[in-house]
C-alpha cells in the first residue's frame, strides 16, 4: 500500500516537474517572440511561427502593419515589462507577455505549440503611460 502511494506520488511529482518545464520553455520561447516583435525584427518572428500561421501571416504583414501600427500608436519599444505569464490550455500553452513602449504598456498573448512554435499573437491590451 505504501509503495503504491509512493509511486503514484512520484509519477504525479514527474507530471508537476513535466508541466514546469514545458511552462519554462513556453515562457522563454514567448519573450523572445515579443522582443522580436518589439525591435521589429519580422524576419527573427516570422521564422518562429507555425507552417499554417505562416501561410496566413506573411513576414510582410508582420512589419506592415503589425510592427508598424504598435511603433505608430505606443512610441518606440523599450523593454519586456515583467515575465511573460504562462497557462496550459487543452492545445498551445497561452503566455501573457507585457511590453513597454515609449508611450503605452502593451499586454501581448502568444499561442506556443508543443514544438516549441508561435501558433496565434494576439494585441490584448493597451494602457497609455
């Protein structure tokens, strides 16, 4: 009985461990994505992006008007604002990345595939500074 219930605790420890990791390297796949969204570097982002999300957002279409509508309505980018926060889903895990431009915070949410990929970016708030 007592082995049982050690081992059951240790495959969900393993789980736990499992889960932390994936939401670690969604988290760094995320702030490198909103960094290069923020220098504007659509070639950097582009390559990160899932086949299908390629096909429906060109690496044109990333730099005008995505790049260039943030630039045109928050100022220039600064910096992340705090770590990106991520949540599991029943698909892509969902990061929540703040960034800090010249004039405004911007909360930005990346959809992160199980590869490792940008499935979904989505401009979810604005708060003027």
């Amino acid at each position: 009985m007592i082995r049982m219930l050690l081992r059951s605790s240790l495959f969900v420890l393993l789980g736990v461990g499992e889960a932390l990791a994936q939401a670690a390297e969604a988290s760094a796949i995320a702030r490198a994505a909103a960094t290069e969204l923020g220098e504007g570097r659509s070639a950097a982002l582009h390559a990160r992006l899932t086949d299908d999300l390629k096909v429906a957002l060109s690496e044109d279409l990333l730099r005008d008007p995505l790049i260039k509508d943030l630039v045109a309505g928050a100022g220039l980018f600064e910096k992340i604002d705090a770590a990106p926060v991520c949540r599991a889903s029943q698909g892509p895990q969902m990061c929540v990345v703040p960034m800090l431009y010249a004039k405004a915070r911007i909360r930005v949410r990346f959809a992160i595939d199980a590869a490792g990929r940008v499935a979904g970016i989505y401009v979810e708030g604005r708060e003027a500074r």
